[in-house]
C-alpha cells in the first residue's frame, strides 16, 4: 500500500556537498515530493503521565477521526516535537526539529514511541539547538521528507544534516507563507517565512495545525517582527495551543500576537537551570496574566498533547508550577547568566560563555558569538572558519595557551 500527499512537485537536483572550511555551505535544491511507503507504528503513552487540563467542548467533530499525539519533546535546551495520528489504516509520524547537537534524546525518544518510519522532518532554522539531531534522525529512521527554511548555516551540524539528505537521498521542500498541505487527516498552513534573508531565528518555519477543530500553533525561533507579520498574512491565527517561540524568550510572543492567537494553553522548550534566563519572567507574566495555562519542559519533562480532533488533553511528566523566579531572568535574550565552568586555565571554546570566549586574544563580542553559532570546532585551527581568523591569529591563539576544544 502506498500514500500520496497533495504538495507541489519540483525538479528533481542532486545535493552537492562543498567540503573544506571557509566556503558558503550548498543547501538541497527542492526535489519532487514522492509516495512513501507504508508503515507499521505501534504508539504508547509515554509512562507514568498525569492528566492535568481538559479542553472545552465544541459543538462538532468529524466521525472518523482518531487520537492526535502531539510529544513536545524534553530535551534540555533545545526543540522537538512529535506528532502520530493515523486514518484509514494509515499511520502518520511528523518531526519538528531535533534537539541539541550535544544529545541524543531525540532518537531514543523515537524508539521509545515504536516509531519506525517519518512522513516528514522538518527543521524549523538552521540552529544547533533545533536541527543538532536531525542528521542522526535521517540515518536511524526511514525518513520520507525534510523541509527546511531555506537558510544556512557553516557550522559542522548543519553540513552533517546535508550529507544526510544526500546519503540517504531523502525529498526536501522548503515551505512558504500560504502554503497549504493535507497530511491524512492534519492541515497544515505555514505562516511563515514569506522569504528568506540569512536571519535564522526570524525567518523559522512557522506553522498552524488543524485537526478537526483542535488547532496549534508553533513558531520556531521566530521573532515578534515575525509573529506580527504572520498577523498581517490574513491567516486565521486563533488556535488552542501556542508553542512560545524561542523557549518563551523576550524576542517572542508579543502581546499582540498572543492575544490575537488567544491560546487556552501555552508551551515552551528549555533546559532547566538554562544559562540563556529561558523562559523570560516578562514573557511568563505577560502569558499568566492572560489567563493561559502555561507548560514547560524545564519543569513539566515530556508534555503530551493528545486529541480526538473536538477535545485535547494536557498530560505531564512531572508536576509542577511555573513561576518567574524560578525562570531565571535577563535584560536582554541571549545574555549569559551562569558562566560554564573553566577548567584549570582552559576556555573550551565548544562551551564557554560569550563573556569567557572574549578572555581569548583575538575573540571580541562579536568573534565569542560567532564561536556560539558556529559550534562544535573539532580544533583550535577549525576556527579559522570565523570570519577576520587567519593563521597568524590562530598562532596568537595557541600561544596564549588558553583555549581548548571540548565535545
């Protein structure tokens, strides 16, 4: 038995992959999106959950529709979600981003669930923290397609995810704003980008999920520019559940926009203890003060949404309250608020702090953020791949004797 999707078809171009440092990383060209096979999946609850919101009841709902899962993923500071739902004997599995680079969360996760094949991966931006598993998802599962924004990154992770598109000769499709797409029984409409500029975070892949009348929203990294952007496309933006952009960051969910989305409840992804301040106090008062349930994967673990397309449930790894003191706080996103720890006279520049980076000769505040979003480095050389580095620089580096390269 094969299924077919209803999306645009394109020309079939090979991925070819530049190697080396110091050049623009090649990214897939859109390839036609083909019939995938079918698929077997055996879903469970995750164990030892707890019930803990019940939706309100809508008046209609379509007769054959069965459980939506929806897994916001707990993995550390980082993003993924899962979604599994099937229709007329046909299962269905959609991945949104992939973790941290430094974990392997995301495919456990996966096996745990019994997933075997996914429909569609999808990398919401280029960032360490939402693609950083995706390679190894490609080469452990059967991966149908995988969309990405468009934009690029020079880091290590972002080239592993293209040689495994490539290796494993994988369709890929990057989304744009008013596309539309019927997975089985799930809409989905991308509210975002419109086009792409090289801003990573901004430009995240945003989107909107319908099942019955049970709606979702979810946003990447996308920024409040953005989020009034998606305000101004003419989409309907009411949903139920809001995925906070950017870990519930202050560079997301402006007060506009949650109150247009006008979610029953809210989520974000963060790490506990996080050094980045996630989520921001401003952006968890601003989200209870609106009367939103809010979750967390920092407090909550794994959240499970579940619906049957006219009621959701909420369900919890863990209990507990959010509050804003114990969120952390910064004046500005991105800000460091617990330095890493130096060993001895070490600066491993794979995890340092932008504040400890800048203690190495040559690395201002500019350079530290560089290293940030260029990372990992397999040696002290391969930071040659940051820009105004050179030789003579790296020498200076290694003479100084701080830096390190770590995992």
């Amino acid at each position: 038995m094969q299924k077919r999707y209803l999306f645009a078809l394109f020309s079939f171009i090979t991925i070819f992959l530049l190697s080396g440092c110091g050049q623009d990383p090649v990214k897939p060209n859109p390839t036609n999106l083909a019939e995938q096979q079918e698929k077997i999946t055996d879903k469970s609850l995750p164990a030892e959950q707890e019930e803990t919101e019940n939706s309100e009841e809508n008046t209609v709902i379509p007769s054959d529709l069965s459980d939506l899962k929806v897994h916001f993923i707990d993995v550390g500071q980082g993003d993924s979600t899962l979604l599994q739902f099937s229709k007329d004997n046909e299962d269905y599995t959609i991945l949104i981003d992939a973790g941290n680079w430094t974990g392997d969360e995301v495919v456990n996760y996966l096996k745990s669930q019994n997933v075997t094949q996914i429909d569609i991966a999808i990398g919401t931006h280029p960032d360490a923290d939402h693609i950083g598993q995706l390679d190894k998802v490609i080469n452990t599962f059967n991966v149908g397609e995988v969309w990405l924004s468009g934009n690029t990154n020079p880091s290590q992770i972002f080239q592993k995810l293209l040689s495994a598109i490539e290796s494993k000769k994988v369709d890929y499709y990057e989304p744009r704003m008013g596309d539309e797409f019927e997975i089985g029984p799930l809409k989905m409409d991308v509210l975002y980008p419109k086009t792409i500029s090289e801003h990573d975070n901004e430009e995240s892949i945003s989107l909107k999920l319908t099942y019955g009348e049970v709606v979702f929203i979810l946003t990447g990294d996308a920024t409040t520019d953005a989020e009034l952007k998606m305000l101004q496309s003419g989409i309907d933006m009411k949903a139920d559940i809001l995925k906070l952009g950017h870990h519930g960051s202050s560079t997301s969910t402006h007060p506009t926009f949650l109150r247009e989305v006008n979610p029953s409840v809210a989520i974000y992804s963060a790490g506990l203890n996080n050094t980045y301040g996630h989520p921001n106090e401003e952006v968890v008062n601003l989200v209870k003060n609106t009367g939103v349930q809010l979750y967390g994967t920092d407090v909550h673990g794994t959240i499970l949404v579940t619906s049957d397309g006219k009621d959701y449930k909420v369900l919890t790894k863990k209990d507990g309250t959010i509050t804003p003191s114990s969120s952390g706080k910064t004046p500005k996103d991105e800000v460091k608020v617990e330095p890493a720890p130096i060993v001895g006279n070490c600066i491993d520049i794979n995890s340092a702090s932008i504040e400890q980076l800048q203690e190495i000769q040559h690395i201002g505040p500019a350079r530290a953020q560089d290293v940030i979003n260029l990372r990992p480095f397999r040696s002290i050389d391969d930071i040659a791949r940051i820009s105004g580095i050179g030789p003579a620089r790296i020498a200076d580096i290694k003479s100084q004797g701080i830096a390190c390269v770590g995992g």
